[in-house]
C-alpha cells in the first residue's frame, strides 16, 4: 500500500521553502547589529569595524557596530545567543571566544549549539617573546633555563581564559617548562610588566608587540603557528623549535543566533567572504601579522568544534577552573 502525503503538510512545506527564499532576497530590510564581546579600541574591535563599513557597503543597510564587554566575552556572547534568529543580530568573535567556554566550569554559552556559524575572515599567529634580561634566544634554551630555576619563570596573558592565556599553558604541558600564569586584565599591562621584568615571557598578538619588537626591547623567540610569519621570516615556529605539533592561532570571525533561516546565512557568507578578499581588508590583516580566510559556514563551524575540544583538554590538564 503506498501511501501519499497529506496535501496539507505539502502545502506547509511549500509555504515555508518559499518564505525562506523570500527572506533572503528582502534581507536585510533594517539595520544590522554586530556585537563585539569586547571594549572599543582593541585589535579585534577594529577588524570588526572594518568589516561592518563593508557589509554596509555591500548590503545596502547600515552596520551598527555594538560593543558588549564584560565576563571575558561571555556577556556580548550570551547577549547574541537569545536575541531572535533572524540575521539582525550578528556577533564578531575572535579564538577567545572557544578559549573562554573551554575552561569555565559551567560554560556561560555552548559553543557549538547556540549559534549559527557564518563565516570566518582571517586568522594570525601568536609571538613568544621574553624581556631581554631573561638571558634566552631560542625556544630550547628558555625551556631549559625556566626548569633549571627552582621558581621557574612567570608567563604573562591578558585575561584568564584568553587564548594568550591556554597558548602558554600548552606550550607548559608540551614542553614541561617550569611556568607560573600571571594574568592581567588587557594586553597593555601585560606588556608594561613584561617591559619592566616583573613577567619573564609573555605569547601575545602580532600588533600588541610588534613596536616593542622591531625597537629591540624585546626578545622575539618564535612564533605559534604553523608556518613562519612574512613580518618575521627569520623567526621559526615554535615547532621548528621542537616543540612537536604547536600550532596556535588567533582568528576572528562572524556567528548569528542558532536557527538563523539558511538563505541569510548563506547570503551573509558570501558578503563576508567578499570583503574578505578585498585589497582593503586583505591590507589590513597582512599588516598585523594576519592570513585571509574565505570558507564556508560548515568549514567554520568544523573548526569550532575541533578548538574547543583541543583547549577543553588543555584545560582539563592544567586544572583550570571557572573564570568568572
């Protein structure tokens, strides 16, 4: 016996198909929310507000640019996980965002369930860099100095739960250097102890450190990511160093509401990807250190997951507990 759908549910599903690609062509009608999970003036809140004037540009609708900081990032996040999923609502995430969930005890936002992943636009390594009275050069020798000293070394981060933070706790559970965190709350007093010799070490952004970098007041050991930075070709990676399969970067990207209807998503991948490409956005992230990405959203969504079981472990390891 064969039996024939309902012409009623038909009917639904037809109605629904068509008010989705109805959707898409009207999107967006109104104004577009990008929340930043961090304050104004940061490396992160300036691609975004990069990225928002070219999505302006390309849809035709003004890109409002919302800075929510607080709780590592979990406020602005948790803010954009609830709000309606209909594309009005976009937030601009950085690895921090994966850094953040993976260590807190009870996680403030599921990574990997409470939003729609868009598109991701770049991402860059990290630099390890010591303060010149540290007395190192190499990544060898700084592993072997810090486990010779009966206090070890203190290695600084801008925030508990920051990628700069789990960097160095991987390169801890790697290398079994003798390393104690000291956490600050940014980058910019991070770096003024570590100027100042109150911090031996400190695995931080291209831009945050490259001025002290290129003025010498600061030894550069290596860099995280998988191949050598085009800012610093005679810098290795830190596995040239010889620590086996490091490779950390940092990344930013754009995430909508989960349940976010497919053709807007789909539609804001593309605007993305586009600027993305463009001489100015590409300018922009080579002058910090960084690569362009163009992918699609499941791509994006993959890595996701694949970094928040990577520092989950690391975590783990290190018994980190809940930041907030």
């Amino acid at each position: 016996m064969t039996t024939k759908p309902f012409p009623k549910l038909l009917a639904v599903a037809a109605a629904l198909t068509l008010s989705a690609g109805a959707l898409a062509q009207d999107y967006p009608a109104r104004a577009i929310t990008l929340v930043v999970p961090y304050a104004a003036g940061g490396g992160t809140d300036n691609v975004a507000r990069a990225l928002a004037k070219g999505m302006s540009d390309k849809l035709g609708q003004a890109v409002v640019v919302d800075n929510r900081g607080g709780g590592g990032g979990a406020i602005g996040s948790k803010l954009v996980a609830k709000a309606d999923p209909d594309g009005y609502t976009l937030l601009f995430v950085s690895s921090s965002f994966v850094t953040h969930a993976a260590i807190e005890d009870k996680p403030s936002y599921n990574v990997t369930k409470d939003y729609a992943p868009i598109a991701m636009i770049g991402s860059a390594p990290l630099i390890l860099v010591s303060n010149k009275n540290v007395g190192v050069k190499t990544v060898p020798q700084l592993i072997s100095m810090s486990k010779k000293r009966p206090e070890g070394i203190n290695f600084a981060s801008s925030g508990p739960g920051t990628v700069l933070h789990l960097a160095g706790e991987l390169f801890k559970q790697r290398t079994g250097a003798n390393m104690t965190h000291i956490a600050y709350k940014g980058s910019g007093p991070a770096t003024a102890d570590l100027l100042a010799g109150r911090t031996q070490i400190f695995f931080t952004t291209v831009p945050a450190m490259a001025p002290h970098v290129k003025a010498g007041a600061v030894e550069l050991l290596a860099v995280t990511g998988a191949e050598r930075s085009p800012l610093f070709p005679n810098t290795p990676t830190i596995a040239e160093a010889g620590v086996a399969k490091y490779n950390i970067t940092t990344w930013w990207g754009v995430l909508a509401p989960a349940n976010t209807p497919a053709p807007v998503v789909a539609k804001l991948n593309k605007v993305i990807n586009e600027i993305g490409a463009s001489a100015d956005m590409k300018n922009r992230l080579v002058s910090e250190g960084a690569t362009p990405y163009s992918g699609t959203p499941a791509a994006f969504g993959a890595m996701l997951g694949s970094e928040l079981a990577l520092w989950q472990q690391v975590a783990k390891s290190s018994n980190l507990k809940d930041v907030e």
